[in-house]
C-alpha cells in the first residue's frame, strides 16, 4: 500500500474516531475531506443532483450517528463511508414507486467494498503495522495508538503518561519516524 494512501486512510479513521465521540470539528473536517467523493456516489447512483444533495446531507447524519460502528479491522474507513452513501442511495432507489428499472441497473453496478485482493493486502499491512508497533516501547505504542487510532491530544497523552507536552511530541514524532522505517524494510 503506498504510504500516502496509508496515512490517508488512518487519518480518516482517526477522524472517525473522534466523530463517534462527537466532535464537530471532526466531523467537520471529515465532511471537507470525504464530502465531494461521497456527492459523487450518490450523484453516479441516484442520477439526480438535488436527490443526491439531500442523501449526502443524509449520509453524513448517519456517519455522525453511527460513527462508533466503524470496525477498522473489517474495512478501510474510506470503504465503509463508501458503503454507507450506497446503501443509503440503494434504498432511496428502493423507496421509489414503479421504478424497477433504476433497482435491476443499481443491482448490476459492481459493489465499492474492497474485494478479496485488496483484503489480503489489508490484512497483511495490518500485520506488518502491528509487528513494527511491537519494536516501539510499550508505552510509546499506547501513545501512537491513543493518539493516530483513538485521536487523543497531545496534551491529554501528556497528562495521562504524566509527561512534559513536548517530551510526548518527541516520542509520536520518534515513534512515528521508527514505524516509518520499520514499514519501509518490510
């Protein structure tokens, strides 16, 4: 997986972790960032722009509701908000009376879920992550993982490990630069 797309997708999961904790400032950086795609899936399947504006606004009530179901260990986050815009149009689609012709054309369109390659790519870049974090000192692994999957502040990291703000800013940035080359070995 490319580096770039790796820490895209863990800061959007990051980003979700905070929305599930309602943070609007998550939740409004998440709508800037993942908005346009998501406008996009819904214009593609509902084939209407100002249906498709109202199952965005739609689709982001449910991410803000349901934001605490996203499992990272079963789909990427970009996959899963994938998927909520889709079945969220898939049932609009369904909603629709004497339209059967948009159902059989939805049914036919292949489905956003990442497939079983893609998976396996997955699951072993999960390995590798878990391994490297194993390399880091324990505490340091509580940190990155508090800070990059569960979206604590630096400050709130500093208060829990009991440390300086800055001493905490040199061990994510330290443990970060270690994960790094460890995944670039691999």
């Amino acid at each position: 997986m490319a580096k770039g797309a790796q820490s895209q997708g863990e800061a959007l999961a990051a980003l979700l972790a905070r929305v599930a904790l309602r943070d609007r400032v998550a939740f409004s950086t998440l709508y800037s960032a993942q908005g346009a795609k998501l406008f996009a899936i819904c214009l593609r399947l509902l084939k209407d722009r100002r249906e498709a504006e109202d199952a965005l606004q739609d689709v982001f009530v449910k991410i803000w509701i349901n934001a605490d179901r996203y499992a990272p260990d079963v789909a990427s986050p970009s996959a899963w908000l994938n998927a909520v815009a889709r079945n969220l149009c898939i049932d609009r689609l369904r909603a629709r009376r004497g339209d059967a012709a948009d159902v059989e054309v939805l049914e036919a369109l292949p489905s956003l879920a990442p497939g079983p390659e893609a998976e396996a790519i997955r699951a072993s870049d999960g390995r590798r992550i878990a391994a490297c974090m194993e390399g880091l000192a324990p505490e340091r692994a509580e940190a990155v993982r508090r800070a990059y999957v569960e979206g604590e502040s630096y400050l709130e990291l500093a208060e829990r490990f009991e440390v300086p703000l800055n001493t905490m800013r040199s061990w994510l940035r330290r443990s970060l630069i270690s994960l790094r080359e460890c995944l670039g070995d691999a």
